[in-house]
C-alpha cells in the first residue's frame, strides 16, 4: 500500500521523530511564559501555529492524503466537539453569579472544593470548574497566599472529582459510548474517595497553617456582611441543557455523516449544534452587566483555543503511533503491559501530556486484545467487565486522575489558571506546578491508590 493513500497506517509508518514538534509545543508552553511573559502573552498564537506548521508540512509532503486524512480527522473529530463542548460550558457557567459576602476560611474553603467535587462527576470537570472558581477567587481575594488554593482547585475539581460517571470525564464518556454501562463507573467510588479524601485533608491543614501565618488581618476589616445569594440562576437550565445534549449524543444513533471524507455520528453533529445554540441563548437572555460583575473575559477560553489547536495536530503523530500498538515505534511501551498496575501508571502518565481520551482508547483496545481477543465486539466489553474489571478499573482511573499532573493534562486545567491569573493569583510555570506542586503532591497519592487497589 503506497503510504499516500488515504487508508495508510501512518501509525505503523510514523518513527519517533515525528513526536519532536510535540516536545516543542510544550517545552513552548513551559519555558516562553517563563522567560519571555510579554512575547508569550501577545504571541503565543503565532508560537502554536508554527509548531502545527513544523508537522503538517513534512508529513504532507511525504504521505500526502494520507496525512491530510489525519490532521482533518483530528481536528474535526475531536479537537472541534472538545473546543465547542468547553467554549459551552465556560459560557453559560459565566452567567451565574454568587453575589454575597463569603470569607475565605479553612472550613469555607474546603467545604467549596468538596462541593466542586462532588459537582464534576455530573457537569462535567470543566462546567463544576467554570462554576466555582470565580466566587472561590473572590472568597479569598483578601488572602496573601493563594495560588496553593487554585493548585488543589485543579486537583479536585478539575480532575479527580469527573471520576464518577461518563459526564464528568471525556475518557468515561467514550467508555461509555464503546458499551461500559453508565453506573459501572461507581466502581471508581474507593478510589476516589482515597484521592479526594488525602487531598482535601492536605489542603485543609495546608490552608490552616496559612491562615494562622496570615493572623487573618485581610479578612477582619468585612465588617458589612452581604447576604449571599445566586443572579443568574437560570443558567443552571442551560447547563442541563449541556448535560443532556452530551448524554443524548451517547445513547442514541442516526447513522453517520461524511464531512471532508470523514464519517462522523449525526447525533454527534447534532449535540455539536445544541452546544453552540445553547450558550449563544445564554449570552442573549443574561445582562452583560452581570458576566462584568463576573469577571467574565473571553481571554480564557481563547487561550484554550489556540494552544489546543496547536497541541492536537502535534499530537497526532504520538496518538497514531501509540494506537499502531505493537507494530509501531513505541511497541516496548504496548507490549510492557501486562498488569493492571502498569495500565494505571502508562495511562496515566499519557493522559498527563496527551488527550486522556484516545489515550484512554489506546489501552483499553490493548487491553480487550490480550483479555478478549477471538470475541466478538458487542461482547468485548462486558467480557473485560465480568473477568477482568480491574484492568478496566486502572484504565479508567489512570486516565482521570493523571489529568492533574500538568496543565494539558485536562483542559479546565488551563482555563482555571487563566482566569486565576487574570483575578491576580500568581500561578507557577508549567513545570513549576510539576515540580512544586502535581509531583510532590499527587504522586504519593497515587502510589497510595497503587497499593490498596492495584498490588
């Protein structure tokens, strides 16, 4: 088969070098915000474009259609219902206010980031993220120490609490659309309290001690307390809104739909259209009054935008590869799995760098290889699931928890930053996060997990 041809397995052709453009993308996002803040912020479009330009142009030149076939898949697939679905729910989530006089305590804060948790396994992580993270910078806008809060904010809410159910996690939902039934990911229950529960005690005693050092001084002065209450609640309906149009879009099937030659589910096309008809009613019926009392700036969500456009086409050499599985360059990586331990920490650790959900698809096909290979596909996954649900388990688990390591690991990772930022909440370089924070941090968490579930 000539490798132009548009059913080429660029997986299987693909060497390692074809990663480097990737490497380059998040070396750009590490180090330029770094050393170079004032280029980054007014150029950092142009520095994603030429990395998406450094892949598309050779592997076009060498494997023609082939590769044109990818980079349209790619983006169309799923770099535009992952854009549309978050540019959705970052809209209608920034029409609702918490208005009120709310201190930022240990016990009040805690008591939001177990809410926010708990919310993300049924709105989504970025919709309970979107929600909260406002009025949680606005608690504790008195507070000298602060960018630790909005670390644990992207641990908990951002990541490990979307482990409960499909909507709260990309990776679920195509678990679920690939036949896990829709409560079987309660089974994710034990070690999401062990994550959620280590964390929120760490941050509880973390925030203690800060708030002892601060001697509380910047919050002693609110002598008039407003009552608290929510403007814009009716935007809570266009959420469900969001919910329901990605919960349809899993349930039921129109058939498919050729666009640029690649099929796509016409119930997806459709719940693409309801989610950008929904935040577009949003913007019509909420006052711009209110989203400016919100803080409400489109700088986020564009920023998430661009960068994504530019990490998912680099991506997609690394994701052709990984799915080639053993005939593909990183065939050591595919044939090293043998224990659901090692499905949990090479997902994981994917995910962290790479769109958790076809790297989730990746090892769960490698996993339904080994465990069910002979069977036919409606039963492959109630095979894994009667047999061997641990593997299942580690997969699920790795993928979702893992997203909290970097900032690309999950996309309210980014936004939720962003918009810290932009509240004046200093936030650690890309690495800086790793190295202070998600590292030291997480790691211990998930050897803990390791060693209750997975020896």
């Amino acid at each position: 088969m000539s490798p132009s041809g548009p059913q080429s397995d660029l997986g299987v052709i693909l060497t390692l070098w074809s990663t480097l453009p990737f490497v380059g993308m998040l070396l750009s996002i590490a180090f330029f915000p770094l050393v170079a803040p004032k280029f980054w912020h007014h150029h950092f479009g142009k520095v994603s474009l030429f990395w998406a330009v450094a892949i598309a142009v050779p592997l076009l030149i060498l494997y023609r259609s082939a590769a044109l076939h990818e980079f349209i898949h790619i983006m169309l697939a799923d770099y535009l219902p992952f854009i549309i679905l978050l540019g959705a729910l970052y809209t209608v989530s920034g029409g609702i206010l918490i208005r009120g006089t709310l201190r930022g305590t240990p016990i009040v804060n805690t008591a939001m980031l177990t809410l926010g948790t708990v919310l993300a396994s049924w709105m989504g992580t970025t919709g309970a993220a979107m929600l909260l993270i406002r009025p949680f910078l606005r608690a504790n806008a008195g507070r000298k120490n602060r960018t630790f809060m909005v670390v644990f904010f992207i641990f908990l809410v951002a990541n490990v609490g979307g482990s409960l159910t499909p909507l709260g996690d990309p990776p679920l939902f195509l678990g679920f659309l690939r036949g896990v039934p829709f409560f079987w990911t309660f089974q994710l229950f034990p070690h999401m309290i062990v994550a959620a529960g280590t964390l929120l005690a760490l941050y509880f005693l973390t925030d203690r001690h800060f708030y002892k050092k601060e001697g509380n001084t910047s919050l002693q002065d609110l002598d008039v307390k407003e009552p608290l209450k929510i403007e814009g609640g009716y935007n809570v309906i266009f959420l469900a809104g969001i919910v329901g149009a990605v919960l349809m879009s899993g349930i039921v099937h129109w058939g498919e739909v050729s666009i640029l030659g690649i099929h796509r589910s016409v119930q997806d096309v459709v719940r693409d259209g309801l989610l950008i008809l929904i935040p577009l009613c949003s913007l019509i019926v909420t006052p711009r009054t209110l989203r400016e009392d919100n803080a409400f700036t489109w700088f986020p969500i564009k920023e998430v935008a661009i960068l994504f456009s530019g990490i998912f086409l680099t991506m997609m050499p690394c994701l052709k590869i990984l799915q080639a599985g053993e005939e593909g360059a990183l065939a050591f990586v595919i044939t090293a799995l043998k224990e659901p331990v090692h499905y949990f920490w090479l997902t994981g650790v994917l995910s962290a760098f790479l769109d958790n959900a076809p790297t989730y698809l990746t090892f769960l096909n490698s996993a339904l290889g080994g465990l069910a290979s002979g069977v036919p596909a409606s039963q492959q996954i109630p095979l894994l699931i009667q047999d061997s649900p641990l593997y299942l388990v580690a997969i699920s688990a790795g993928a979702v928890f893992f997203g909290a390591l970097t900032y690309i690991g999950n996309a309210p990772n980014f936004m939720v930053r962003s918009i810290a930022e932009e509240a004046g909440t200093p936030m650690p370089s890309f690495f800086g996060y790793m190295l202070k924070y998600s590292v030291p941090i997480l790691v211990p968490v998930f050897l803990l997990i390791t060693l209750i579930f997975f020896l």
